[in-house]
C-alpha cells in the first residue's frame, strides 16, 4: 500500500485470507464503469468506492426526484432537481477522496456508448429499461467487456455475470438468457409495477459483490450463471446458464452495425396510430407538402404508377431520413408491415414536428381495393 492512512482505510478486507494487500492493489488499479445511478447503482457506486476501487465512471442523464428517495440512497430532498451522477460523486468524493471518479452527465446511445465503455476493465448495468440493457449487452460483447447485470421488479432480484471470458466455457451474454426484447409493456419497470425500497439495496450490493470478485479473482462469481432472490420468502435459487450459437447472430456485426440500431423501437410496442386505410390515403395523396415514400427493395414489385412516390428502402432509411423535408410523410409497402416500421422510426426522430402515416394493409390492400371497384 502507498500510504500509512490506504492501510488503515483498508484494513479489514487486507486481512482477508486470499485478499490482502495484492487483492487491495487490484482494486485499486481497476476500472468500472457503472451505467445508472438509480437504485441499483447507488448502494453498487457506494462498496465500491469504500472498497478502493481506483477508477469509477458513472453515466446517468437523469435528475433526483422525491419518489427516488426510498431506494436510491445517495441522495436527499436537498438533492431533488440536480444531477444524479454529478451528486453521486460529490457524495462518493467525500466518502472516499483517494480514488478516481468520472461522470457522464448524458444518456448512453449507440454514438458514445463503445467510446465510453472501452475505457473501462468492467461494466455494471444498473439501468431499468431492456432497451438500456440490449445496448449495453451487445456493446460489452463488441468491447469483450464482461457485464455484471442487476434487475428488480416489485419483491425480486436477479444478478449475473455476463460476457466473462475462461477457460471452461464461452461465454455467455444476456441475449442467450433473453433472445428477443420484449415489446413496452410486456414487463412492468419499477414506476409501473413498484418495488420494496430494501431490495435494490440487496441486489445492488450483490453486483458489487460480483464486481469485487472478478477483480481480485477471489471466490466463486456467477459467472454464467443467473441468481434469483425474492425478498419476500428469503428464497435465493440459481440458475445455470449455456451460449448458443443462435442467439450470436443477434449481436451487430461490428461498430457501424452497432451505431445503425435504434434500441428504443426495438423494445417498442407496435403502433397502429399511424396506420391509414386505403381511403384516407387517396385523400392525403392530394395534399401539398406531403411525401409518400415505398420502403420496399428496389427490385421489388408490382411497379406502382398509380401515383407519385419516392423509394427509399427501409434498409437505407436511417441515414437518408434528414432529406425528408416535407411536413406530412405517408410510408407504404407490400403489406405494411415494413412501411409501418418506417413510420416508427422516422416518429423516432422527429416525433411529433412532422405528420407520418403508414398504410394499412400496403400495396395488398390498395390493390384489393381496385380490383373490387372494377369488378
């Protein structure tokens, strides 16, 4: 140890059988990265600075409000209104001056989120929405950065280790557990369903745990493996956990595969207050200042000359969406499924300055329409 006053500071977990002081050192020279500062971040961020974990990182982009204040015990009614990563590590700071701490005051996207993640050995997902989660998920494997995962909902907790590199197996990341996202509404977040203040105490603590563990290599982590404990009954089981080579497929290719995906609509229920039937289309077709955009291949068929249109694939969308200048957009395809996607995505970007449509039923049900008018 360097000083007289890192010793006394650490004392207790350097007389630890297996820790010492070469356990202490790696902590030292670890960094972790902690995404959320809420409920599960809070008690995470506050053992591991006691800890004397050298470098943290915290992003957050979110402000204290009242109803955190039973869980998320950084904080105070003082704080209500100010930055949550800013407080955190004011708060932290005086807990523990010797080590490092930096803030990203913003929210994790797909354009920061590998820059900000390379920096560290570690990652701690402390977020409360699966968009945040599948994000992480998939920029931690492109990273090769193993991934402690926390969840809570109303009186139950899960942690695991993901993307954690040895010897015995490959390793396994949270799409192998959960494939697919589910849609808004599926699963209840804590605002909706509500959670016991004490439990993303129990199950914070828990991921720093497991942090504290990979760091200095002591102990059994869960590795692979996937803990359930239920505040109610105390009942604690775990789960084992197997990659598969299906679920690879799911993860981007590599960085710009990555930056293309928008996680929001990927977890977002599917809407139909886009969605216009044949009549009103023919109506809107007629309006000035409107585009209407076929977002099929461009080999596709039937031809349309119906009607003025602009094709622009929905594969190519995304990064042609800016020269959409028109106030009104109506997306059609060949049976709007596709065209329907369009509408989310570009309602993504956007939101609400423009009008967006999508055709119900695509070009299946434009071209039923005709043909039970001539008949």
């Amino acid at each position: 140890m360097n000083t007289n006053n890192s010793y006394e500071r650490y004392h207790r977990q350097i007389l630890l059988k297996g820790f010492g002081e070469e356990g202490q050192q790696k902590l030292l020279q670890a960094k972790v990265l902690v995404i959320g500062a809420g409920g599960l971040g809070c008690p995470a961020l506050q053992y591991l600075t006691a800890a004397g974990v050298g470098t943290i990182g915290i992003v957050d982009d979110d402000v204290v409000a009242l109803s955190n204040l039973h869980r998320q015990v950084l904080y105070s009614v003082n704080d209500i209104g100010l930055s949550k990563a800013d407080t955190a590590a004011k708060v932290l700071s005086a807990l523990n001056p010797d080590i490092s701490i930096t803030t990203y005051n913003e929210r994790l996207t797909t354009a920061n989120a590998l820059d900000i993640i390379n920096a560290y050995d570690l990652i701690i997902d402390g977020t409360d929405n699966f968009a945040s989660r599948y994000m992480i998920n998939d920029a931690c494997v492109l990273s090769g950065k193993p991934l402690v995962y926390g969840a809570i909902s109303q009186y139950e907790g899960q942690v695991a280790v993901f993307n954690f590199k040895n010897d015995n197996n490959d390793p396994v990341n949270y799409r192998d557990l959960f494939p697919e996202p589910p849609k808004d509404g599926e699963v209840l977040n804590c605002a909706e369903a509500g959670v016991l203040g004490i439990l993303p105490g129990i199950i914070g603590t828990m991921m720093a745990n497991e942090t504290i563990k990979l760091i200095t290599g002591i102990g059994e982590s869960l590795i692979n493996q996937l803990l359930t404990y239920n505040a109610l009954a105390n009942q604690v089981y775990t789960l084992g956990l197997s990659s598969r080579k299906e679920t690879r497929s799911l993860i981007p290719a590599d960085e710009a595969a990555f930056k293309q995906i928008n996680y929001d609509w990927l977890c977002a229920s599917p809407s139909t207050s886009f969605e216009i039937d044949v009549e009103r289309f023919t109506v809107l077709l007629q309006e000035d200042d409107t585009a209407v955009i076929d977002v099929r291949e461009w080999n596709e068929k039937p031809v349309v000359d119906e009607f003025a249109f602009t094709q622009i694939p929905l594969s190519e969308l995304q990064e042609k969406m800016t020269g959409i200048k028109e106030n009104a957009v109506i997306f059609f395809c060949q049976s709007g499924k596709r065209s329907l996607q369009a509408a989310q995505l570009l309602f993504n970007t956007f939101g609400e300055t423009k009008k967006v449509y999508s055709l119900q039923g695509g070009l299946l049900q434009w071209n039923n329409r005709h043909v039970k008018k001539s008949v």
